[in-house]
C-alpha cells in the first residue's frame, strides 16, 4: 500500500491523523536533522501499525515535508 503522509517534525506529541485511506498527517518528536525525522516517521508507523520497521520504506521526499511511503502489511 502506498500512502502520502504530511509529516510534522518536532512535534509535542506524536500522533497520526488520516484525511482519507491514502493520506496521512503524522506528528513525530524527532527533528529534521540529519535524517532523523525519516527514522523518526519510520519507527513511529512500525509501532502504530505493529509491523517491522523493514515493511516500510519511504520512496519519494526523503527531504520534503510531504512524503510517499509504502507499507507492506
């Protein structure tokens, strides 16, 4: 499944919010820093949806707010 997620880094709370099946508002702690809001968004989803964090991969904006990210369930 492919979904388009607005992340929000250097949230107070994390969280997840779904305009519709296939987008996605995601609050995480974690800052834009070197990468870390990826692992942060990354570890957020595996522990939201109980899956490994190996089924998720981000394929498009690596560096953007807006990213397309597959989830294998």
């Amino acid at each position: 499944m492919k979904v388009s997620i607005r992340v929000k880094p250097g949230s107070k709370q994390e969280g997840i919010e779904k305009t519709d099946e296939l987008n996605w508002i995601v609050k995480i702690r974690a800052q834009p820093v070197d990468g870390k809001a990826n692992e942060g968004l990354i570890r957020f989803l595996a522990e939201h949806l109980q899956i490994p964090k190996s089924r998720i991969a981000i394929l498009k904006g690596h560096t953007a707010k807006t990213k397309l990210v597959e989830i294998e369930l």
